[in-house]
C-alpha cells in the first residue's frame, strides 16, 4: 500500500490525477520522530581518519591521556596509508602490465528499494517486524544505504558510527516508508542496521581478505562502495587477530 507524499505535488498538478490502487488517505507527512538520546555520543571519522576521536577524548580525559591517544591515533594513521600507498602503487603498476581481472562491483540501485516518486510506502506490522508486500524492499533498502560510505565508515562496529550517519539513513528510510504509523519502528531499524553491517563486513572479509593475500588485488577487486583507507584499517586489524590466534 502508498500514501502519497503532498511534497511532491504542485499547484499544476492535483494529488488525485496521481493516485494509485490502494492508496492511503493523503495527510501531510510528520516530522521524523526524535532519535534516542543515548545515539547522540557516537561517534567515530567516516573517512577513515580520527580527527572525530581525538576531540573525544580531549573532553573526556586528561591532556596526558590525550597526548598518548592523539599520538596513537597519528602512528596508526601513518602506518595505514603507508601500506595503502604501496598497494596503489602496485595496483598500478600490474593494471599497467594488463586488464588483470573485472573491477568490484559496485551493488544494486537504490531505486529498486523504494515506491515511485511522490509516494511512500505503508507498511504492515506484526510483532515489530515489517510483513506484506513492501517488507522486503524495505529490508533490501536499509541494506543498501548500510553500505553507504558517507554514512557509515565499516572500519568501525556499529556502536562506534557517527550520529549524524545513523539520522541521515532513519531520514532516509522515512522519505520512502511510513515509519510514523509504528512508534517502535525505531527499535526494529537500529537492531536491523547493526545485524546488516556485521553482516557486510564479515562477508568482505570472506571475499576480498581470506581469499586474496596480496593489498593490490585486495583492493582491486573490492566493493566499489568501501573506501580504501579503511578497507585497509579492516586489513591490519584482521591479520592482527590472525596473529593473536596463531600464538
């Protein structure tokens, strides 16, 4: 079922000349609901980069804490785009030799996921989990925005991602979904979400780090959708646990 979205409608164009089959009663799309105040203290740099965790931990700690951690970051910082910087050399020196192998894909288009323009989609509800005809879509679409890399950064786990990253895909979903019928919807999408990018990170680790051993070739055939820099924060901290393992 769709509700139109008065948004999309003009003085030319009356909502009625647009309606669909089974379509709700039109009524002025609310204001998306107040985020958990807890979800406001995460945070982490989406770029890879921890400018965000360094100005953490200077309000949080003392300023020898800080220095220790500032430096800590720095260090990291450095030894990671060391080794992103040979593995792009490398890269470009075998693309050089030869189309070596198909580029990474790059995913699905959003627009598979959502109603058509001027709509959002209701959703029926059984227990707090979305059931009927657009559950799926719904589903598939949270999936998609997950791998988003201006939101989320999948170097880091799901309670270290930025505030600001987790409200831009809730607008998101509430642009295309009816997520004010459900109060609770929020505690369905927030669980969602965390399930869907330990999901994604595991299953690049199965495709682009346990089967590949070389950086450029890692790098080469990865997700377009993952920046490099912290796919290799992902690399170093992956061979660090197969270390710990060994010993």
């Amino acid at each position: 079922m769709l509700r139109a979205d008065p948004n999309e409608f003009n003085e030319v164009t009356h909502p009625r000349e647009r309606r669909l089959p089974q379509l709700a009663q039109q009524q002025p799309m609310p204001p998306a609901p107040q985020l958990p105040l807890e979800m406001s203290v995460l945070y982490n740099a989406r770029d890879g980069f921890g400018d965000d965790e360094i100005e953490h931990e200077m309000m949080s700690g003392s300023s020898q804490n800080f220095k220790i951690r500032r430096d800590y970051i720095k260090r990291k910082e450095r030894a990671i785009k060391q080794r992103l910087d040979k593995a792009m050399a490398d890269l470009m020196r075998e693309r050089g030799k030869k189309d070596y192998e198909k580029p990474g894909r790059h995913g699905s288009e959003e627009k598979t996921k959502v109603p058509p323009k001027g709509y959002r989609a209701i959703l029926e509800w059984k227990g707090n989990i979305p059931v009927g005809d657009w559950a799926v879509r719904f589903n598939n679409l949270i999936g998609c925005l997950i791998r988003d890399p201006c939101s989320i950064n999948i170097a880091h786990n799901f309670e270290e991602q930025e505030f600001k990253g987790i409200k831009e895909i809730w607008v998101k979903l509430m642009d295309h979904y009816c997520l004010e019928d459900n109060l609770e919807s929020w505690d369905y999408v927030i669980p969602k979400m965390a399930k869907l990018i330990r999901g994604w990170k595991s299953d690049l680790k199965k495709r682009y780090f346990t089967k590949i051993s070389t950086d450029w070739k890692r790098i080469y055939e990865l997700d377009k959708r993952v920046y490099p820099f912290n796919w290799m924060t992902l690399i170093i901290e992956w061979e660090g646990e197969k270390k710990v393992d060994y010993f």
